[in-house]
C-alpha cells in the first residue's frame, strides 16, 4: 500500500454494529494517522429481537438510519475528504438489509459497506494494532459486540506506520452482548439461573471446533499472547472501574483488566435493577441492560485462554476502517 493521500486531510467511518453506532473522525499528519476530530457512539439496538428473526425491525431501522444521517453530517462540517459506513453481523444476516441501505443513501446519498466477517476482522485488528507502541509480539484482538465476537491473531513489530500488521488467524463466534441478553435475560437483578444458562451458552459456543484451533494455535509460541479488548463491554469496563465520567478514550486506550475485576462487576450489576443500573454515571443507559452478557464473554474468554489480564482498547473496527481509506490511493 502506498501513503499517497493529503497530510491534513479528514477521514471519518461510521461503523453500524448489532446493538450500537459508532463514528470516528481523524486528521492525517505528515506521521501518518493523528488527532481525533470526533469518537463518538451511540446506542440504537439495531439487532434488537434479532436472536429469534434476523429481519431487522422497522423502529430499530429509523433510528440506526437517523444515527447515520446525523453522524454523516457532523463529519462533512469537519471536511471529510471520505466517509465510510460500514455493517457488520445484524446486517450481514438481515433479509432487509437492502432496505436499510436504500433509507441510508436517502438520506445521506452514501452506500452501506456489509462487509464480511473475514474483513471485520482484518480490520478490527488494524485498529486495534496499527500505530500502537504501547506493546510488540503476539497478539489476540477480542472484539465483543452485540451480535457476535470477532478473535483475531497477529504478531505486532516495529514497522512503518504505513504497513499494517496482517493478522494471521481469525474466527467469528455467535455470541454477542444484544442477541445473548435477548434470549436469556427477562429480569432485573438478573435471575442467577437465567445467567447460569446465558454463561453456558457461551461456554457451548467456545467449544467449537474453529475455537479450539484457534486457541492452540494463539498458545502454540513458548509465549502466550497478549490479549487485547475492544467493544463498548471492555471500555465500559474500564470506564466503571476508573469512574471516566465524561467517557475519553484516552483514559480507556491501554488500561489492563484483571479476570477478578470482570467478576467484581458480574457480581455487583448483577444485583442491581435496571434504575439502580441508570444511575451509574460511567454505565450508558442503553448499555445498562446487556453489560451482564459482555462482561461473561470476556470472563469466559479470559478463561479459555488461561490469562489473568487483558489490555482494553478504544480503537477497533472504525479506526481499522480509516487506516485502510488513507492508505488507499487517492
């Protein structure tokens, strides 16, 4: 690839999840990529009821598309020189998802990129990674949303800022925040049995065959690798546990987790109803209902990979999705 696009110029990316809306705008610099002009989220669950039928539905619809429009005009009054908008596993699975698109271009006049999940995951892993100096070696990208969880494995070196690492391994597992807390989840505090049941349903689906390998072979180094997390559930975490009120990424970018910290937060939400949830400053108040089902697969996670920490990072497929737009020749 080739670093031929301006110094100063804006890149922004849209990255319409299963449950949240994501937007990143950064500035390119004579080093490559710099300063972030807006990182912003927003929580629409667009794969709300998705678990039983993957048609998404229409109020979900209406506001994922106003999201999108309203995000889409904030990155053109900073000049965005390219606006990506990308989909991921709601609509990688919609039967409409060409309705969605078609009300996205209505009202933005831009099209909606479904990409794959092989794509997903190179490019979760570019943002999580790309310009990073804050470790090298072998690395698993855990990117938990709502509607699955990408793992992606890479080794990352000293290199130009303009050579991505490639990861090498990556598998994407039916578990995500949204779909799970759908189909366990009726109550708040949480019932014990239905998150017995939500926790073994995870752990079924890390039995998998595809799973395993990726394990032995992430565990196959005399080292094992650093687990790094990206997902509103890991920088949610961190934002509970730091009390980051008002959430910056740059209190996020970095912070190391314990497996008995996960746990704290399992046990503590886990007791709480959904107002005494709404009052926790650092928690989003569309995130207070399905916390519960991230934090598991990332205790579960934790597990399968014998670790005891995870390094959490801000940036994940959005920033991935820029780093490859201002590589691209112009």
């Amino acid at each position: 690839m080739e670093e031929s696009r301006t110094v100063g110029e804006v890149f922004g990316a849209i990255d319409i999840g299963t449950g949240s809306v994501l937007c990143l705008a950064v500035e390119k610099t004579a080093m490559g990529l710099g300063r972030e002009l807006l990182n912003e989220s927003i929580i629409t669950g667009l794969g709300a009821g998705t678990a039983s039928d993957p048609a998404v539905r229409q109020e979900s619809m209406e506001r994922t598309v106003a999201a999108v429009a309203s995000y889409v005009e904030k990155l053109r009054e900073l000049g965005a020189a390219r606006v990506s908008i990308v989909g991921t596993s709601a609509l990688r699975k919609a039967p409409n998802r060409g309705q969605f698109a078609a009300a996205v271009r209505r009202q933005t006049g831009l099209e909606v990129e479904v990409i794959s999940g092989e794509e997903e995951a190179r490019l979760t892993f570019w943002g999580a990674t790309y310009g990073v100096l804050l470790f090298t070696g072998r690395v698993v990208v855990m990117d938990v949303g709502g509607g699955s969880t990408e793992l992606v494995l890479g080794s990352v070196g000293s290199r130009e800022a303009s050579k991505p690492a490639q990861p090498e391994l990556a598998v994407s597992v039916p578990i995500g925040a949204l779909v799970l807390t759908d189909r366990f989840i009726t109550c708040y505090p949480t019932d014990c049995a239905e998150t017995e049941q939500l926790r073994a349903a995870i752990r079924d689906e890390l039995r998998g065959t595809e799973v395993k390998k990726f394990v032995e072979r992430a565990k196959s180094s005399p080292l094992n690798p650093l687990l790094v997390a990206v997902g509103g559930s890991a920088t949610t975490l961190v934002a509970m546990e730091h009390n980051v009120v008002p959430y910056a990424p740059e209190r996020v970018q970095g912070v190391r987790v314990t497996q008995d910290v996960i746990l704290k937060h399992i046990d503590k939400l886990g007791k709480m109803s959904l107002a005494q949830r709404h009052r926790i400053p650092s928690l989003p108040r569309g995130r207070a209902p399905v916390i519960d089902a991230g934090l598991l697969i990332l205790h579960e996670l934790l597990a399968l990979f014998g670790a005891s920490t995870m390094m959490v990072s801000d940036r994940g497929l959005r920033y991935g999705v820029i780093v490859r737009d201002s590589l691209r020749p112009a």
